[in-house]
C-alpha cells in the first residue's frame, strides 16, 4: 500500500498519536469510530481536552474541489444513484464564481450565442436570473448550495482541505482531509475520485501523472508551441467592485500599493469601473501553488495601486463620486497542474474541430493566452486571442488519468496542452465535463465496467453518450437515438403550428437550435388560447416518465457579473421564451388516466414521474409563457 502524505497534520501542530474525538456531525462518538488516547503527566493518567474529531466515511464517489466542475460532478453523480462525498476547501461553492471571486461563467457562448451550454449549468443560471433580479453574488453561492444540501445522495463538507492520499496499487483507496471550522479528521474510502480541485491537488497527492507549464512545438506540433519547454503559466487574478454615491469619495491608498501612470495603461482599458479588471494579473512567472501568499498580497498592492490612479490621478475627475464596495482577497485561477488523461488535447484538436467518437462535451472560447508577466511588465499586451470559426469537442479520455485507475477530473486540470488550455479553462466549459465525469461514474458502476473501459465498448459508449444527451448535454452531432424513448415511436399532432415550428420537431432528436437554420421545436400561437402537442401510439405503452426540454433563450447570454456591460440584454428573471404554465394529460380509449398541473415553470428541463400507467395518447397542452406569445417546445421523451 502506498501513502503518499504532506506535512500537513505537522504543521497543524498534531503529533502522531490518536486523534481526539469531539461531536460528529448528529453522531457518537462510537458510530465514528474515535480513538482516544491517555497521555501522562507527572505519573497520573491526562486525557487532552477533546479538539480533534475523527470521522469515517465510505461511500460510492468522491468530488474534491468546489467550483463549477465539481458542483455539475456531484449533482450528476447523485442524481444517477450515486452516494457521494462533496469535499471543498472554503465555504462556499463555485470557485471563481462564487462571491468569494465574482467571475461571471464565459464558455462557447463566445462563439455565438446559441451555443450556450445546457445541462445542469443551465438549470443552476436559470434558478439564479430567476430569484436574483438584484445580482446579489450571494444568491448565486445560495443556489449552489440549496442544490447539494437537498440532494440526500450527497454529503457536503465544507471548509475541509485534502492533505492526503492513500493509494493500493494503481487505486485510491482512501482520502484524508481536514476541518478548520469543526476540527475534525475526515477519512473517506470510494469506488471513485473526482479531482475537480484546479491545481490537481489529489492528482498530486496520488501520484498520478500530471503536466505543468508550456509545451515546446516538438512535444505535439502545436504551432503556437514554444521552441522549448518551459515551467511558466498563466497567472491569477483579482476582482473588485464600487459603487456610485451622491458624494464625492475620497481614497487614499495604503502605503504598500502599487503606483502607477498613464502609460501604464496603454494596452489595458479603464473603460468602467464598477466591476475591474480580469488584467489585473500576476503569479505566472512564479509557482502559482507555492507562492500562492506572495501572489495574493502582490495583487492586493495591484488592486489598491489601480483604484488609487482612478481616483487620484487626475484623468478619471468622473470616479470622484465613486468608491470601492467590494475587493477579493481570493485570487482567480487560471493554471496550474493539468492532469495527464490516456488523451491530451492540442492546439490542433480545437482548430481542427473534429468530432472524437468519444466526445462528451464540447468548448468554443478563443485561444485565450495571458502573458505571465501581468502587471510586472506594462508594456506589454496582457494577452493573445485567437477566435475560433465553431466549438470543438472534447473526449472521455481527456477526463480520467492514465496512471491511476479510479481517478476522474474535471475543469482546469484536465489532460489538455497549455494551448489548448487557454481555451478549455473556462468556467461554462469545466461545468459541462463535471456533468460529464459525474454521469460517467455512475454509468460505470451501474453498469459493472469501469470507467476507463467505456470508450472501448462502443455500444456502451453510444448509451453513455445517450444518457448525457438525455440529461440535457450537449454533445456536437448527436442526436436523440434512445431506443427506450417511447415518443420516437409516436404520431405527432398539435392544435396548431406555425410555418416552421412544426410538431413533427418534437422527436427529430435535436433538443436545441445548433446554428443550422433550422428550428427544431414546436411553435403554437398563444395569443389564440391555450395550445396543446399530442403523441399518440397504435399499440398502448406503460409510462412512468415524460420529460420535456423547452426554449430558455440561448440565443442570449446568461451569467451574473458585477459589469454592467456583460448584463446588457440579459433577462433577469425567468426567461420570456420559457413555457411557464402548462398540463400533462394521459389517456387510454379517450379516458382521462392522469393529469399534471404545473405553474411558474422556468427550467429548460422539466421530467415528470408518475405511477406507471398503459396509455395510448399522452396531450400537452402549453396554457402560458413567460412573456412570449408563442408557446415553444423542443423535445417530449416518454418512459417506463
């Protein structure tokens, strides 16, 4: 057995003797398995006060790491059956998202808006317009949280940082983390483990293979390679927001900020100032793991140092009213570790667009390299982007290690090049692969193989693939092919349509607009009355399940940011497209079997369980919108 440990527990303070247990979490201390050890003291027997608790856990999955990977790889794991441990080092969930950091999500939207994810970063964007009309950061940590906290296959612990790594053979038998808040040990044990932590922390720990800095051209033919390696990458970055007042307001900087001049300023625009700047940024010419401190308060002295030209330079006289309301203290992420996969995409992957048989998400975000210099260096463009002509899909085999046989990861750290990194990183994109390798997991388990054995099982890698599409992936060129989707063997017929939102696009196995020119939904007036979509089947069908998949408006952005240009043209609240009201209705010879009622819908992906029922016609019948006059439609799957 091989353990691979930190000093972690030595620079707690904590020898090596048992740890102390305290209350569990609502158990015994027996149920949690506490050791408690007597230590002597001038000849009489001393039990410590109780400070360190030790807590087992075995469960079926493991996610490390709290951002937008690791969410979609919890939610997509227990929402396939899978227990699973949710560990995360703060107390909040989203990572760079989170209130903590405040990026907004970007991802292939960048291409174009119709190709904005889906999936369970959708269902999270949709739940947070919907109740956060004031963008209020919190609310987006809020939904996060709710999600995991009500999902009872997940247990969450927060506040807890992963310091080692137990390994049998080419496994991962166990982690161990630590507690600040509840000073408690956790050990867990897992059939699988998800390093979603960005700095491919457990990955390290496991000894698993791993990459770091930038490629030479030699090592994959990427044109945009260096002519040799080196150990340097793209640096982190800090946020700030202020606030407009009826005053002047005053700033005076603090004596270790930063100072800086007009010129300073040649390839980094102070257009606004209500939410700055991503180009506040450093680290990338220093080890962003080790050095993390330094770098944090060397961008600090950044963040005071350019608040402090806007307001006191003199060629800002319109900030005078203006004053910080928020800054990080929590630096933004872009590189660090990226774990080695059996595949490792290139540069020439993202241009090339091809289409992976094992594709399980897809990325559209430019080449977007940041210089490693940042604000060390001025005079220099802090970035280079080259757009890409469409997304481009990303493989399975990207998404579990080469060298350990039971890890998977998702976000930053997968098995990508450091150019094709610049395009992989962002946050859209790491959400849709924690969907990705969550869902892969529990189909793994479900069905007896492992997760590395998918790819070479090709029909068990199309029933894969089939289950994230149904799930609301995306995937490049799939389509609706599930052979246990009852509606594909259905009439179509509708109470009315129009010209191009025919009812037959219900079951044409797109469930989005893909920048075809075609619509792929349903379309019926509303201004008319209430319009209902019906299946029908010559022979009568058990049902327990219909699912629908309805329009959210894609075609527009959907993120929180504190800048007020990225939250133009967005809806903040539910999306007008969205059918908000609407009935379920199932029948057998003509007899109404069951009705569903819903209202104030406002997800894209609505599946409604029932007790299973022969039926032979099923009617929806769309009654309301969010806005919309048409009620729109782009799929209705019926299970047993």
């Amino acid at each position: 057995m091989k353990n691979n440990r930190r000093s972690f527990l030595r620079n707690l303070g904590i020898g090596s003797g048992a740890l102390i247990a305290g209350p569990v979490l609502g158990f015994t201390r027996a149920e949690a398995g506490v050791d408690r050890t007597g230590l002597t003291s001038g000849g009489e027997s001393f039990v410590p006060p109780e400070v360190f608790a030790k807590r087992n856990l075995t469960t079926d999955f493991v996610v490390v790491g709290g951002g937008m990977a690791g969410v979609c790889a919890a939610l997509s794991a227990a929402r396939n059956g899978m227990k699973v441990v949710f560990i995360q080092n703060r107390s909040r969930l989203g990572g760079n998202a989170s209130s903590e950091i405040r990026m907004h999500i970007c991802g292939a939207s960048q291409l174009n808006q119709v190709w904005r994810e889906t999936g369970l970063l959708e269902e999270i964007l949709l739940t947070e317009a919907a109740i956060n009309p004031q963008r209020c950061w919190e609310m987006l940590d809020y939904v996060m949280y709710d999600k995991i906290l009500t999902d009872p296959n997940i247990t969450l612990l927060l506040d807890t940082s992963l310091y080692e790594a137990v390994k049998n053979g080419n496994q991962i038998e166990s982690i161990k983390g630590y507690c600040s808040q509840t000073e408690e040990i956790y050990d867990v044990k897992a059939q699988y483990f998800a390093d979603c932590t960005g700095d491919g922390t457990l990955a390290a720990l496991a000894g698993a293979d791993f990459m770091r800095g930038r490629e030479a051209k030699s090592e994959y033919n990427e044109p945009l390679g260096l002519e040799k390696r080196d150990d340097i990458t793209m640096g982190n970055s800090l946020l700030f927001q202020s606030t407009k007042h009826d005053k002047p307001m005053p700033f005076k900087a603090p004596t270790w900020a930063r100072k800086y001049q007009f010129e300073d300023f040649k390839y980094r625009k102070i257009h606004s100032w209500e939410y700055g700047y991503w180009w506040i940024e450093l680290g990338g010419l220093e080890n962003i793991v080790n050095d993390g401190q330094k770098i944090r308060h060397d961008l600090m002295a950044v963040v005071f140092g350019v608040w402090d030209y806007i307001k006191n330079s003199g060629n800002h006289p319109e900030s005078a009213n203006w004053a910080l309301s928020w800054h990080g203290t929590i630096p933004g992420k872009r590189e660090s570790r990226r774990i080695k996969g059996v595949y490792v995409l290139t540069q020439n992957d993202v241009l090339k667009q091809e289409n992976f048989d094992d594709r399980v998400a897809y990325g559209g975000w430019p080449l977007d390299d940041h210089l490693p210099a940042g604000m060390d260096d001025t005079s220099l463009s802090p970035f280079r982007s080259i757009p890409l002509k469409g997304p481009y899909s990303i493989p399975l085999r990207c998404l579990y290690s080469n060298s350990v046989d039971n890890l998977v990861m998702a976000g930053r750290n997968i098995s990508v090049t450091h150019v094709a990194l610049s395009t992989t990183r962002v946050m859209a994109t790491c959400a849709t692969l924690g969907q990705a390798i969550g869902t892969a997991v529990a189909f793994a388990v479900n069905n007896k193989i492992k997760v590395n054995e998918i790819v070479a099982n090709k029909s068990k890698l199309t029933e894969y693939q089939q289950l994230l599409l149904r799930q609301d992936q995306a995937i490049l060129n799939i389509k609706n092919s599930d052979t246990n989707d009852r509606a594909l063997l259905a009439t179509i017929s509708a109470s009315s349509e129009t010209d191009t939102g025919k009812a037959m696009l219900v079951i044409d196995g797109i469930n989005r607009d893909i920048a075809d020119g075609k619509l792929h939904q349903w379309q019926a007036d509303l201004s008319q009355g209430e319009q209902f979509l019906e299946l029908k089947w010559k022979k009568t069908q058990d049902l327990a399940l219909v699912e629908l998949t309805f329009d959210t408006g894609l075609n527009r952005h959907l993120r929180l940011s504190g800048e007020n240009g990225t939250m133009k043209n967005q809806v903040r609240g539910p999306q007008p497209e969205t059918i908000s009201d609407y009935e379920i209705e199932l029948y057998l010879k003509d007899k109404l079997l069951n009705k569903i009622v819903v209202a104030d819908n406002f997800l894209r992906k609505a599946d409604h369980r029932f007790d299973k029922v022969k039926v032979d016609r099923v009617r929806f019948v769309a009654k309301k919108t969010h806005g919309d006059k048409l009620a729109k439609l782009f799929e209705i799957r019926c299970y047993s």
